[in-house]
C-alpha cells in the first residue's frame, strides 16, 4: 500500500490555525506563510489530513473535504488510504509522545499524552497485531 505514493509531495504535517499565516491585503486573505515545519518530509499528501483532523476522523469533516475536492486536490478513502492514514496518525502520535522529554511537559500534560496519544496507539498497534495474527492462522 505504501508503494502506491509515486510521487512526493512536501507534507507540514503540523498544519492548525497556529502555523498559517494569513496576509489581508486587497484582493483578501491569502495564506502568507507556513511555519513550525520540523515535522516537515516529503511524502504520500494524504498524511497531511492527519495533523488537518487530529484526535478526529478528516472523513467526517465534509466542508473541508468539499473545499479541498472543488480546489482539485484528490481524496479517496479506499482500504489502502485508510490503512495509511493509520499509519501516519501512529508516526504523529510517537512523535507527539517523544517530544514530551525535550519539551519538558508537566505531570499534567504527560498525563494528557498517555491518555489521548499512548493509549489511542498503544490499541492500534494491538489491532494490527490481531489481524497479522489472523491473516497467517
């Protein structure tokens, strides 16, 4: 499934309203910039609909998807994107849990990560190891 994405595209993979930089000029707003692009790798763009709908499902979000179709960008959700857009929300949500330890999170907000990032991914990986299980009895 991951040899389906031919060709590249650069992913931000950190995109909320807080790394958009919107300019207001006379024809009106226009994204200015892009920053905070540590997270930055050039790759399949459908893992960018992860960090788009984080905790969420980008499937269940029909305005952006209509904007996003009527702007030309392509989003199918086939069982192969399916399948990578869950792997791509685990890589988001191991990345969200090591950058506790540079970042210095408190208690509280390492408590926040177990139970909204750890967990989340601790059971798909258990879900995965089910069905290759399945798939080789």
């Amino acid at each position: 499934m991951l040899d389906e994405v031919t060709v590249p595209r650069l992913v931000h993979f950190d995109l909320w309203d807080g790394n958009i930089l919107v300019d207001r000029g006379p024809d009106g707003p226009r994204i200015g910039a892009l920053i905070d692009a540590e997270r930055a790798f050039w790759g399949d763009p459908l893992a960018e609909f992860v960090s788009l709908a984080l905790f969420d499902d980008i499937e269940r979000d029909e305005a952006f998807l209509n904007g996003y179709r009527a702007a030309g960008g392509p989003a199918a959700f086939d069982a192969s994107a399916r399948t990578r857009l869950a792997l791509y929300r685990a890589h988001l949500h191991l990345i969200m849990w090591v950058e506790a330890v540079p970042r210095r999170f408190d208690a509280q907000r390492r408590a926040w990560l177990e139970r909204e990032v750890v967990k989340p991914l601790a059971a798909a990986f258990d879900d995965w190891s089910r069905r290759g299980r399945a798939r080789t009895a």
